[in-house]
C-alpha cells in the first residue's frame, strides 16, 4: 500500500479560516487578562521592549516572539527562585 504524504507551508489552514500571525498577534497585544501595574495589556508592553531591542528587525515581531519571551523570562525567574531556596 502507498502512503501519501502531503507538505504545506504555514499559512495552507488559512482558506479554513485560521487565524493569520499578525491576527494572533494582535490578539496576544490586546488581551486584557494579563495586564501592567497601569492596567495595560501585558502583551503591548512586551511586544514594545522587542520592538525596542531589536529596532532594525522591529517590523518583524509576532506572537511567537511574545511566547518565547514570556518562556525565558518565566525560566529565568524560575532559576532564580531555586537559588533562594
């Protein structure tokens, strides 16, 4: 029996109506269940430190940057906790 096997490329869900990066994205900026000490969206305000550090490349951030960053602050804190016990 031959089995087929079928590569697509990131955006082949969207005829299906998936949301696109940059929908996600948003989505992630504007969410009001994590937010700031000023009761801003927790996601505006990280996506804004990214855009600042990487200025050249600043057009290109989305929410898998947002995701990863949360990842290594979550980690980074979670060393330091260990080190305290």
């Amino acid at each position: 029996m031959k089995k087929v096997v079928i590569l697509t490329g990131a955006g082949a869900v969207l005829p299906w109506g998936a949301p696109t990066t940059k929908d996600i994205t948003e989505k992630i900026k504007n969410d009001k269940e994590f937010v700031t000490k000023n009761n801003k969206p927790l996601g505006k305000y990280l996506y804004s430190i990214l855009r600042e550090h990487y200025k050249k490349d600043s057009q290109n951030i989305n929410f898998e940057h947002i995701i990863d960053f949360v990842d290594l602050l979550y980690a980074y804190y979670q060393r330091d906790r260990k080190s305290v016990v």
